[in-house]
C-alpha cells in the first residue's frame, strides 16, 4: 500500500511505483473463497473457485517474501478491527454494512445484527468479508424462513462473500500523503471500500491521511487505475470502470497535494483491459510491462493547474514516447508479456503477467506461473522474485 513511508503524522507516503516498498497491505484470502458458488460467480465477479487453503499457502509465501526483502507486512482485517474504537463506531459498521448489503427485511437484519454484534471484533470483521450463511443464522432464530432474502428462497446467503478483496489497491488507493477511496464501479464490490472508510476515519495512524476522493462520489475510479509514476506524475486509465469526470475529481485535488500533472490515459473498455495497471506497470525507473495487444497511438489527456481552474490538453502518441515525454527520460523499454508468442502473451497475461508489483527500482515479485515473462524482465536486467501462484491467479 505504502511506498517510501515517513511515517508522519499520516503515515502514507507514495510518489513512485518503483519506489523502495517499506510497508504493505494485503487481504489474505479467508471464508469468502469457501462461499463461492459456480451459479453465483458472475454475480460475485468472479471467475473460477480457488481453493482456499492452498491460496492461503500461497500468499503466506508471498506475505513471508516480503518481509524476507524488509517490508512490513499489515492486513486488512487487523486494520479494520483496530478502526473499531467504541461501541458506537462498532455499531455504526455493522449498522452501515447491513445497509449496504442490501438487508432490507427487518427481521433478516436483527437476526444479522444479534450474529455479528456477539463475534469478537477481528472474528466480526472476518465474517463480514466471508458473507453470512442463511444456516449460520439458523442457531440465532427458529423462524428464519419468515425473513428470507429478497433473492428468493432458494438462495444460500443472507449476505453476499467479498471475494475480490484480495485486491487491495482497487477499493482504495495511497497517492503521494493522500489517500483516494473509491467509487466502485460495480455494486458489488462498492462494500469493499466500506472497510476503507472506517480505517481512514478511525485507526490511530490513519485516521489523519487526507482523502483525495470519497466514496460517497457519484462517479466511478477504482485503483486499479491509478499509476503514480513520480513525485510529480500519475497516471489514471480512462477504463471500463474509471470514468472520466471521476479523475477530473481525482486531478484537482492531487494537484493541490502538489502533483505537477495528471495523464488520463484512454484504454480499451473491454474485460481483458480492465484497468490502467493491466496495459502496463513499471519496474523500473525507465522499464515497463506491457500488455502484448498495446500497439499503435493512445490517446492521453494532460490535467494540470490552469489558474483556478483545469488545464487540459489533448496528445496522441505511442506509449514509449508518452512516458519519455512526461517522465523527463531518453529512452523507455516496454517488455512484453509473454514476449513475441500469441499463445504465450494470451496465457500469462491471463493471469497477470503485465501486471507486476515493483518493491524497489528494477526488483519484482511476480507470479512464478509467467515463466516466459520472468525470463524476459530478467534478460532486462530486473530482478525477478517469483512466489506460488496455482490458485492465486485463478
């Protein structure tokens, strides 16, 4: 989450991708992993069933290199339970959360309300993020068939599982000493940033970081989309899920916070393009994955101060000469995922191989799966740290 923390009075301090990671938030994947059903993936956005206990193997390993490289490891879970101060900030969560969900039986919600309030804070917290059973209910209430969910009879959850919380950036994201929580573009992740909320109002460290967008926005900017290339560039995607009057939102406050300028870069609006950070990622001070189909001009749009209001002006240029033009460099090296193979660029950037996470200038953890990609950036000269990935990906 945080690179180059100072650990001031916010304790977030992010202005470079490639910046040397000191302190990290992950999700390790838990209960909501066991709450997916095959009717009920593209409901929940999800794709495939990962087997929990061997994702929880295999972000343990990734958790634990990590720390192996220095970097402090926290969980969201921990920070959630930590944001819980008094009874009346556990109350209001529980309170908004149901609402969120969409409990609106009155009946089903203090049902839900007697489970959740009896759990011990981090046990709450986990049961949240898992979703609730309508049969773990059941020892709370004999009557649970009289307050069924509007989803019908037949359907298991009286709460719907966050499965996608294992991504992390995309409900909220760390920008230079600020922190912009989003404006999901589904509704059904909009729950995730819930969790950010209460952290950034609440937590002891926290609770002080400025918010250069709020969730209560009305459109949509997920993390995903946010690249901050330097103390004085970020870069947003104009994406399926990131609208363009959100980064208008976005860009007038970085500027305040003392960004120079802000790139909205338009990208395809299509599943395999989905954010800004799945065409490219910087792994380097001068080197970038690149998603294999990124050819040709793109369009990006350059925000910054123009007196009181926005400057915006319009260019078309390959990718290699916006990030030379912007970035102040001589040359820029794109690697490919997957190299020059079709077949190989069409499986790894399945499962993220454009897509890597940078812990320091020219040093990665990446999926150990993309071996074709992890050769290639080793050939570049970075340095390639690879962890499990059998269910990771999936």
């Amino acid at each position: 989450m945080n690179k180059g923390v100072s650990f001031l009075e916010t304790g977030i301090h992010n202005t470079s991708e490639i910046g040397r990671l000191k302190k990290v938030l992950l999700h390790r994947p838990g209960g909501e992993l066991e709450n997916l059903m095959p009717e009920y993936l593209e409901r929940l956005l999800f794709d495939d069933i990962p087997y929990q206990k061997e994702a929880q193997r295999e972000h343990d390993a990734f958790a634990d290199c990590l720390r192996q490289q220095g970097v402090e490891v926290v969980y969201l879970r921990d920070l959630v339970a930590e944001s819980i101060t008094d009874a009346d900030v556990r109350a209001d969560l529980i309170r908004q959360f149901l609402e969120e969900s969409g409990v609106k039986d009155d009946r089903l919600r203090e049902s839900l309300e007697d489970f959740l309030s009896a759990l011990p804070d981090k046990e709450m917290v986990s049961a949240m993020m898992a979703g609730v059973r309508k049969t773990q209910l059941r020892a709370n209430s004999a009557r649970l068939g009289d307050y069924l969910s509007a989803a019908g009879d037949d359907y298991p959850f009286a709460v719907d599982p966050l499965p996608n919380l294992y991504f992390t950036r995309d409900p909220f994201a760390c920008i230079g000493s600020g922190v912009s929580l989003h404006r999901m573009y589904s509704q059904t992740r909009n729950r995730e940033t819930l969790f950010g909320d209460y952290i950034f109002r609440y937590h002891p460290v926290y609770k002080n970081v400025r918010k250069v967008y709020s969730r209560e926005m009305e459109p949509s900017l997920e993390g995903g989309d946010i690249l901050v290339l330097s103390r004085d560039t970020v870069a947003v995607g104009i994406s399926q899920r990131t609208e363009p009057f959100a980064i208008e939102i976005l860009a007038k406050n970085l500027l305040e916070l003392g960004f120079s300028q802000i790139l909205a870069i338009d990208i395809p609006k299509s599943r395999s393009f989905m954010h800004l950070d799945t065409v490219f990622t910087m792994v380097d001070r001068d080197k970038f994955t690149v998603h294999p189909n990124i050819q040709g001009d793109m369009e990006v749009f350059v925000l910054e101060q123009g007196g009181e209001h926005l400057s915006i002006r319009q260019e078309r240029a390959s990718l290699d000469h916006i990030l030379m033009d912007h970035l102040g460099l001589s040359r820029v090296t794109l690697i490919p995922c997957g190299g020059g193979s079709v077949i190989d660029a069409a499986r790894e950037q399945w499962n993220d191989g454009s897509n890597t996470f940078a812990i320091g200038p020219g040093r990665v953890i990446a999926y150990d799966r993309n071996h074709v990609t992890n050769e290639l950036l080793r050939e570049h000269g970075v340095e390639v740290l690879t962890i499990p990935s059998s269910e990771l990906s999936r």
